[in-house]
C-alpha cells in the first residue's frame, strides 16, 4: 500500500488536554500508517497545497478534541466531509486546560477509533 492509499488523518490540536490527546491519536495513526496525516491548520488558513490533499478524494478521519469541533468546521468551509469524525468528548476524554493528554484515555480512544473504522 503506498501512502497515497491511506485515508488521511486531521486532529485538532488545540491547547487543552482533549485537543493535544486528538493530536496524539492522529500522530499514532500516521506512524502506524493507518493514516496519512495532514495540517488541519493549513487547511483552515485557506494555504492551496493542503487544501488540494483535503480535496484530493481520499477517505478522510477528522477526530476533535471536544464539541466545537474545530477540525470539522475546517474541512466543511473548503466542502470537504470526513468519512469518519471522532469527538472525543464521547470517548471519556475530559477538556482540561493546562493538562497534558492522560495516556491511558488516549489509549483506550485510539483503540476504540482503529475498532470503528476497520
């Protein structure tokens, strides 16, 4: 499988423990190469390269931290719908400022996203 057979993997990753335990996710999944993962911000910030891998039309996994679902919203402005959104608020991932992501709940979400979407 090359890389661009992957789907691709957006996160937030914003300055709460949810937002960096989603970014935490992605990043496994692209090390794990589950997943291609790509710049959300880049997207949002309108930068061509990374909106035209966004509108590529390979699979998409967007997982946000929380309910404003940040990384959602990025792709819908350029019409690009994931095939697979996680927020992690439903995985019993609290949003806390100024923590860093609790390692089992990132486990224990990342687990249950790969069950999800295999």
């Amino acid at each position: 499988m090359t890389k661009t057979d992957l789907p691709i993997v957006y996160s937030c990753s914003g300055c709460s423990s949810a937002a960096q335990t989603a970014n935490c996710i992605a990043i496994k999944m692209d090390r794990e190469k589950v997943a291609e993962m790509s710049c959300i911000a880049g997207v949002g910030g309108d930068v061509k390269p990374l909106v035209q891998t966004a509108k590529s039309g390979r699979e998409i996994i967007a997982i946000d931290g929380c309910p404003l679902e940040c990384c959602k919203h990025s792709l819908v402005r350029h019409d690009v719908h994931a095939k697979h959104h996680f927020v992690l608020s439903n995985f019993d991932v609290p949003k806390k400022n100024g923590v860093d992501p609790d390692p089992v709940l990132t486990m224990n979400a990342y687990i249950q996203i790969i069950e999800y979407i295999r």
